[in-house]
C-alpha cells in the first residue's frame, strides 16, 4: 500500500490549513496513494507553539471535515485529519479517519497530554482505536503520546495494527537524538511500521519519516521543506512479533 505523510508549513490560518490539506490529498491521489496522514492539530493550528491561533470555530471545522470527504471520494485517498475538536467533554486533540468513500470511520483522542498544554483546558481522551482502510489495519498516536508513552503505540501492535501513524510538532529541541531514536523504538520494539508526520519548521531537526518492521528508516522528508513524503509499505512484514510477545501479567 502507498501511504503519504504531508510535512506542511504551519498554517497562518485555518483556512490556509485547510487549502493546504486540500492540495496535498490532490498531489497524494497524483501520486496514486490510498492513505495521507497530516501533522498534530492542523486544522487550526496546534496552540502553545510560539504561533497565534485563531480561536475555536466548530462550524469551521466542520465544513473542513465535509470538504475534506468529498476531496477523499474525488481522488480515491482516504485521510487521516488531526485537529481540534470540541466534544461533549470539552476539548480535544483528535485524528479523524476518512475513508476513500467518504465515510468518516471514527476518531483517536489525545490521550496523554504534554504538561504544557494543560493551560489550554484540553481534556484528554479515553479509549484507543484501530482503524481499517483496504487491507491495512493501523492505529494512531498523537506526538507526546508516541514519545513518551510508547504503552500507545504497543496496544495497537498488539490489537493488530501493522502500522502505527504519529501526527506530531516538533521544533527546535535540545535533544533531538532522543526524537528521532525514539521513531525507531516504537518500530523495532513492536516490529510493525511506524510513521511521524512533523510540519516543515524553521531549524527543526526532527522530520517526518517512515521507519519498517525492523527499525530502518525507509523514508524521510528534508528539514524545513514542505513536502509530501511518499513509500509503498508492505504490511505483511510487520509481524507484530515482539509486541505479541509481551507478557504483561509480569509487568
């Protein structure tokens, strides 16, 4: 399966965000891809960051999301769509799931929440997910979640997910070692896919990347540049082996 990760410039608005989604699932189905996946909270912004946001407008998202499935039906891609999201609990940070069909198949919450953004009132979410798109089950973890919970990103390997995909932001750090490291450590520690998808920031040393079953980066787009980065994985070689082996009643 060809799956893409759209590495966007930060949007200076939720409209620009939007067209900028837009025009990267039209090159995506270009480029005959069945999946793209778009970095953390795109639609409007991720707040908290050094960047002005707009303030929460629900029927603007809304109208995104009913754009976005009609462009999913147009060029046969389904969509991974990270955003804000205001629910009956309050606030989140999700990824909705599109379907090619235009069918919206559910959403993954922000579960672990970076201490930072509790200034935000973000509540966190409950429950995680598999999703299903063709032949590909897969599951999604949310930045600091695939960082420093890597508990998210072993359920899916568990549950059946073949690849794990990671919307996040990551900008000038002091230890991006432990960043890019880490995208390895979700792959090989589970032996499934796994798959970053950053925005293009100025100095960042962290991009998005693809990483196989055995922990070999794959695919990795070039720091600063908005680009969509393309790769046919093969979902059979991610065996989940590792993962199926966890024993956790000796944890």
């Amino acid at each position: 399966m060809k799956i893409a990760l759209a590495q966007t410039r930060f949007p200076a608005s939720a409209l620009e965000g939007l067209n900028t989604i837009k025009k990267m699932i039209l090159e995506a189905g270009e480029k005959n891809c069945q999946l793209i996946c778009f970095p953390e909270s795109l639609l409007p912004g991720l707040r908290g960051v050094g960047y002005e946001i707009e303030d929460y407008n629900h029927d603007l998202q809304m109208e995104a999301v009913e754009q976005v499935r009609k462009l999913a039906v147009e060029t046969g891609v389904s969509v991974i769509l990270p955003m804000e999201w205001k629910g009956e609990t309050g606030m989140h940070i999700i990824a909705k799931v599109i379907s090619n069909d235009g069918e919206i198949l559910g959403f993954q919450t922000k579960n672990q929440m970076d201490p930072e953004e509790d200034q935000f009132n973000y509540v966190p979410g409950e429950g995680r997910k598999l999703f299903k798109v063709g032949h590909l089950t897969f599951g999604i973890v949310i930045c600091h979640e695939g960082w420093r919970y890597p508990e998210t990103v072993r359920w899916a390997a568990r549950k059946g997910a073949r690849i794990v995909f990671h919307p996040q932001y990551t900008g000038i750090v002091e230890n991006p070692g432990f960043y890019n490291y880490a995208m390895v450590s979700r792959s090989l520690e589970n032996n499934i896919y796994f798959a970053s998808v950053n925005y293009a920031l100025k100095g960042q040393e962290t991009t998005s990347a693809i990483i196989s079953p055995k922990g070999e980066i794959l695919a990795a787009a070039l720091p600063e540049k908005e680009e969509l980065l393309v790769y046919e994985i093969e979902p059979e070689l991610a065996t989940g082996l590792l993962a199926s082996r966890f024993l956790p009643s000796l944890c």
